[in-house]
C-alpha cells in the first residue's frame, strides 16, 4: 500500500498544545504484509527527510521508529533494518509516481529480468551494493503544500543491471 499526504494537518481538540494545524506533516509512506505473515512493516519518508521504519507486527502503534536504530542489531523477520530499510526506499521511490502496471507490479520496474517479483526476493543477499549503494533516496528539497516535483528529490529508481554492466535510470 503506497500513500502520500500533502498538506498541513488539521488538529481536532488541544493535542497540539493549542495549535490548530500541524505544518511539515507531508509524507510518502508504503506499508508491506507478507502474505505467509513473515512481516508486516511501515516505512515512511517525511518532507524534512526524517525517515522512520516499524515493524507493525511487533508494534503496530508506531512508538519505536526501528531506523534510527539502523546501525544497530535491530532486524525484522531476520534481516537487519539497513537491509530492509534499503528495499523499502527504493519501492517507495518507484511507486511515488508510479503508472498503470508499474502501480501493481513495481519490483518489475527496478527488475526488468523478472528475477524480482516481491520483497522477499529482493531481500536476497546479492541485491545488498545495487539498493544499499547505488539506489537513489526518497528525498524532499522542502515541505511543498502539493506534489511539486521540483522539490520531490529523484523521481524515478535506478535499474537493476547484471554485474558488470552500467547502472541506468529506469524510464
């Protein structure tokens, strides 16, 4: 599930300590369920460029941010937050302005060969340089009211491409 939110947030009551909006609160968010129930997760890039990953299995009301221990043991479902966290950003990269198959088939985008159809196969070890090193980030230049994408960062994933060959820019 891909969602994006553009636009202040309205406050309902005195949450807020007073405040009626909540400025800065535009975001780009995917969520991931296995469907055998190996992981279910949360990850989402904020218009600042915080980022923050929960494993909503383990703690579905989103009170441990498990990126900001990225450097750490953290893991989910075997597999550590860098790795994870790594994949999730670049399915969130490709779905943010995805089109027509590419909305439900995105691994096929950064994948082209078909060796990728899900998360899981994109977990594999000989995956971790391409989404670790040469994948581009989500990224915002700053908090727009709307999808400017002259400040949405790169728009389009890079390319899977076998060793040896140059890394491209999907199209």
């Amino acid at each position: 599930m891909n969602i994006d939110f553009w636009g202040d947030y309205l406050v309902e009551g005195n949450a807020f300590f007073g405040q009626d909006t909540w400025p800065g609160n535009m975001h780009k968010t995917v969520r991931v369920v296995a469907a055998a129930g190996g992981y279910d997760v949360a990850y989402t890039v904020w218009c600042t460029n915080q980022v923050e990953l929960y494993d909503m299995t383990t703690d579905p009301y989103q009170l441990t941010n498990l990126y900001s221990f990225s450097s750490s043991n953290a893991a989910i479902a075997g597999y550590s937050v860098r790795k994870f966290s790594s994949r999730l950003n670049a399915l969130l990269l490709t779905l943010k302005r995805c089109k027509g198959r590419v909305c439900t088939r995105p691994w096929r985008k950064l994948h082209p060969d078909g060796a990728v159809r899900n998360l899981d196969d994109a977990l594999r070890d000989e995956y971790d340089v391409f989404y670790e090193q040469h994948q581009h980030r989500v990224a915002s230049s700053e908090c727009a009211l709307g999808q400017v994408l002259s400040v949405e960062g790169p728009l389009e994933p890079v390319v899977w491409r076998p060793e040896g060959e140059e890394w491209a820019y999907a199209t």
